[in-house]
C-alpha cells in the first residue's frame, strides 16, 4: 500500500474511534441527566382523566334518568289503561245477580214492576261498564278461545258447530285488553 492510503485508512480508524467515544459520552451523560416528568403536564394528565370519568358518569345518569321517565310513562299510562278493572270486579256479581233475577217468571202486575225496575238497573250497570271499556265475552256460537274462556264441560250439540260456545254458564268480561274474568262455558264436541 502507498504511504497515502495508509494514512486515509489511519484517519478513517481515528474517525470512527472518535465517533465512537462520542456516542458513548452522550448516552452516559443522558443517563446521567435522566428527565425528570413535568410535575404541570401530570397534573393536567390527571385533570383529563377526572373529567373524562365524570362526562362517562353523567352520561350513564342521563341515561339512567330517561329510562325511568319511559318505565314511569308506561306505568301511568296502564294505570289510566286499566282503572276501572277493581270496581267492574266488585259490580259483577251484582250484575250476575241481575241477570238471574230477571230469569225468574213474573206473572203479576208487582213482580212486572219489579222486573222492569231490574231490567232498567242491568241496563244501567252494563252502559256504565261498556262505557267504560269493559265488554262482556261468551256468547252462544261464538269461538272457543281458551284465553277468554274457561271451559267447564264438552256437550253435543246440534245447534253450534265443534269447538263452539254451546251454552254460557258465566258471562266474562274483558278491560281494554285484559281479561277480567273468563267466561265460564260448555264447548260444542
């Protein structure tokens, strides 16, 4: 080798060498430093972290605060729905009384007077439950709908087709929806 490459090749060993320890110095005196966190930007990490904890909060309780306002609305709104269904279950049985009442043979001009008087009272009993919303259910050929109906005995019939109401031994009656009382029947076989 010529004296001339030998000396770029020194040079080179040196500027590597001298690289070298530099690096070495910078790391160690950066250990040396170590940083220490800005006591500003912890606090401000942690300011973010509450706040975004109580907006997680308040929306669970916005949430929490509509639910009940729609199970209150609904529970009012069957309250209104179903109002009268005590009372028509308490006037029933005068209205059962009534119509048993009216069975009976009138043959002088008293019992007359005395049937029409009952005649009229039923008449009024049962306009205050339709005009309530409560209709009554277990008619004479009618379907048998067995969430209606209770069926207390299967009978020949000629008169009615299978699977229908063949006499009515107790009138239901029905609430907007809901059953108050089924009627109580005898199915056609």
């Amino acid at each position: 080798m010529t004296e001339k490459n030998e000396e770029v090749v020194e040079d080179k060993n040196i500027s590597d060498q001298t690289d070298e320890n530099l690096t070495e110095e910078i790391e160690s005196e950066a250990d040396d430093l170590q940083v220490e966190p800005d006591p500003k930007q912890a606090e401000i990490d942690k300011l973010t972290e509450q706040v975004n904890n109580l907006e997680e909060k308040l929306l669970r309780s916005q949430a929490e605060i509509q639910n009940i306002q729609q199970r209150n609305a609904r529970e009012l709104q069957n309250v209104r729905k179903y109002d009268g269904q005590k009372l028509a279950s308490a006037v029933l049985p005068a209205v059962d009384n009534l119509e048993r009442a009216l069975q009976v043979e009138a043959n002088d001009e008293v019992s007359k007077q005395i049937k029409t008087g009952v005649e009229m009272t039923l008449k009024t009993l049962n306009q205050a439950l339709t005009d309530n919303g409560i209709t009554s259910t277990g008619e004479i050929g009618e379907s048998f709908d067995p969430t209606k109906h209770q069926a207390i005995q299967s009978v020949e019939s000629d008169e009615v087709e299978s699977d229908q109401i063949a006499q009515v031994l107790q009138k239901g009656y029905i609430l907007q929806d809901r059953v108050i009382r089924p009627a109580m029947v005898s199915v056609a076989k």
